[in-house]
C-alpha cells in the first residue's frame, strides 16, 4: 500500500490539484492525507473528485489557518476512524499482510506549548491505537541541527530539541528509512537568509515497523508547496538483482561433507548481525529481526549529493557519481617537484620492517590469521575462509599472496588484474588475495 501525505498550503491552490494529480499517477497511492487545506468541506469534496478518490474525512480550518483532509479508494477497508485538531486517523484492514493497523495523518502547531500539549495527547491516543500503528506529515520540528541547512550557520541549542527527541525515545518510535533529497522544507529564501529543514517525517510503532521492515518514505519536491511530499510504501517491489557469493559458516559443519556443509544449525541471521551474544541456542527472535533489518537500511546509500549541489536520484547515478570521485581524487594533475613534498613525509616502514614484509609467505602466518578473527566475521565481502579450511586452501593462500609480492616488484597493474575481481551492480571491489606494501 501506499500513502501519500502533503502540507499543501491550500487545497485551493491553482496548483494543488494538478501536482496532487501527478504523483498520483507516478506512484497510484490507496490513501493521501492534506494539511494545512485551509478550506472547507465542500472544496475538500470537489478536490475529491477531481484527483478521482472515493471516501474523505475533514477537519475543518479555524478561520484561514489549518485544515486536514484525509482520502481514500474504495478498496481500502477502513474500519474506524477519529478526529481532532491536529489529526486524523483510520484504522485500515490490510489484506496485503491480513492485519489492522493505524494511519495517522499529522499536523503539529508551530507552537512549542501548544506542540507539547499534542505530543501528550497522541501519547494517551496510543493506548487506543494498539501495538500497529504509523503517523505520517508535518511535524513541525526537528530532533538535531543535522536536519537544519541554512541561515547563516546559526544553529539551536540542543535543549531546544527535548521535546520531539524525548517523544519519540519515551514511546519507541521508528523513523522511517527515506528517500530523496533529506530535507522536507524551504522558507524559499535567497543567499544567506535561506533555511531547510526536516519538518515532515513519518515515524510507526516497533509492531507497525515489523509487520512492514522493508518501507520507504520517499520524499517528493514539488512547486506548489514549500513542503515535500511524503510517499510511504509498506511493502516496495523487490528488485530482481544478482546476488554476491557469501559463504555460509554452516556450510562449514556438516559432517558429512566437511568442506561444504554441516549439520549443526547456525543462524544466517547472526552471521549478518555479527552478534556475539547470540552464540548458541535458539534465538531467533523479531527483535533480532529487527536489529538485522535497521543495520541493513543503515549501510545503504539511498542518496548522494553530486559535486555541483545536485542530488542523485537513481542507483545507476549513485555508482557513476562515486566513481568519479574518486578517478578525480586519484587523478594525477603533473605536480612538478614532488620530491620536495615528499622531504616533509615521514619514513613509517623502516627497512628492517620493510625486510620482514617482502619474506615469503608461510603457512603458519596464514593459519595465524585466520584463527585470529571471530568464528563469524568475514575477512572480505565473499567471507570465504573459515577455521575449518583445509591445508590445500593454506598452501593455494600462501601461492597467491607471494605471487602478489613477486608481481609488486614489477608491475602491480598486472597483478591488480589478476587478483582483484570484476566490477560488482553493487560497486563493490572483490579482493581475491591480499596485498602488503613494500615501503
């Protein structure tokens, strides 16, 4: 399912409707909540109609300020739904997952009284809410000054973030992973007086989180409003992608085929978590889960700013854009007297150490190495070694690596082409040997 919620600053706008009718036909949501309508109910209806959805709820404005709208598809069972000033909810039977939960449109004052009083409201509003909920839009505030960009460097005090930081701590909030440009709002400002921050944001309860681990909210700039708008898919489509070759440490237990498998059952997921307090028994709980899943969506580059301000919008953009950062940075421009530069380094590998490097290497430092790193921890992105190798595998190591030394001597391109492996979707760098400098 997907929900789309936008502080469109007037559903009135002449705008409005035809950007509301753009990104609905780019991203087909089930549900859209408005803020800030600043209208009634009979243009709520008309809006209704015109971006072609079938059920609304409305709370009205107070004057010309505020308003919230939420719409909806025939198809969506909406089981109840409540209201206040500051927000509208429904409760959803999802059939992609055959469970209820929550869906919280918000839209916190500006006010830091007034918005404290809120957050106390919503805090008593999920007791009725239950373990499945999510709320999404305007919350008005920030929790670090690493969402602010702008304004001349001022920055706020950190007391001054207390009241989101702690609400979101107290109740065991999630923030959502999302996508896109990191800021959600723009006073539309010039030169020094501009400020960006992160306003809108969409956060969910740990049972909302693991019913639905893998959702995006993805942030959509657009020119009707001085906020993004919020995409929140629950469930995204997976992308058909090669897989990297891993290797398994129960692979390396069974004892019918020692090399390959055994039959004492280890947990994949501890091996991805790289837990040692999960070192034996069952434990394969949803809050390990979770932790797994919340790493996973930590190491991933979803987006990346271009040399020229601009933001990456694909994968494919994010690849090229890191490739050309570093052939730029590892670009030679023809220094002259370099020698002179390199006066002022300071020697590291004595030649003493520097005789110890270029040894050949033996089959005890290889055995050394291995059993000198945690049974689960992979020593490079195929995890292919193991306590458990063979003398073969040893022997096949020590070959490689004094191969690498006698090619360093010479010309190390040609062996960087034979032991490093070819250019992953992933941008990822297979080493197949290992290298050590010759000073």
């Amino acid at each position: 399912m997907r929900v789309v919620a936008w502080n469109c600053r007037g559903a009135g706008s002449p705008l409005t409707v035809p950007q509301l009718k753009e990104v609905i036909r780019l991203h087909s949501p089930m549900v859209v909540f408005l803020s800030e309508t600043k209208n009634r109910k009979r243009v709520i209806d008309v809006v209704m109609k015109q971006i072609q959805f079938d059920r609304n709820v409305v709370v009205e404005p107070e004057g010309r300020a505020g308003g919230l709208a939420m719409f909806w598809k025939q198809e969506v069972k909406v089981r109840e739904v409540y209201t206040s000033e500051c927000s509208i909810e429904i409760k959803i039977y999802d059939e992609e997952v055959r469970d209820e939960w929550w869906c919280i449109g918000l839209y916190a004052s500006t006010d830091d009284g007034i918005r404290r009083g809120q957050w106390e409201f919503l805090e008593e509003r999920m007791k009725v809410w239950g373990d499945k909920w999510m709320m999404i839009e305007d919350f008005n505030d920030i929790i670090s000054n690493g969402e602010k960009w702008g304004g001349g460097g001022r920055t706020r005090s950190e007391g001054s973030f207390r009241c989101l930081r702690n609400f979101i701590q107290r109740n065991g909030l999630v923030d959502i992973h999302f996508e896109g440009n990191p800021w959600t709002w723009c006073n539309q400002w010039e030169n020094e007086g501009e400020i960006k921050q992160r306003l809108d944001r969409c956060l969910s309860s740990v049972g909302w989180f693991q019913m639905f681990g893998e959702a995006t909210c993805k942030h959509v700039e657009n020119e009707a409003s001085d906020h993004a708008m919020l995409v929140l898919t629950t469930i995204p489509e997976q992308k058909k992608m090669r897989k990297r070759f891993v290797f398994d440490q129960k692979w390396a237990q069974n004892q019918e085929t020692e090399v390959v498998v055994k039959n004492a059952w280890e947990k994949p997921q501890a091996q991805k978590a790289r837990s040692r307090w999960l070192k034996e028994g069952d434990k394969n709980t949803a809050y390990f889960h979770a932790c797994v899943k919340t790493r996973r969506k930590r190491n991933k580059i979803t987006s990346l700013q271009k040399g020229n301000g601009e933001w990456c919008k694909d994968n494919q953009q994010i690849v090229q854009e890191i490739c050309r950062y570093y052939e730029e940075m590892y670009t030679t421009s023809q220094p002259k007297n370099i020698e002179e530069v390199l006066e002022g380094v300071p020697v590291s590998i004595t030649s003493r150490l520097n005789q110890s490097l270029i040894q050949p290497v033996e089959e005890k430092e290889v055995r050394a190495a291995v059993f000198s790193m945690h049974p689960n921890k992979a020593p490079g992105p195929d995890a292919y070694f193991s306590r458990n190798c063979s003398r073969q595998q040893r022997r096949q190591t020590c070959e490689q690596l004094n191969n690498i030394k006698e090619a360093n001597n010479g010309c190390l391109k040609d062996c960087v082409k034979k032991y490093v492996g070819t250019w992953q979707n992933s941008g990822e760098v297979k080493m197949k040997g290992k290298e050590k400098c010759n000073g």
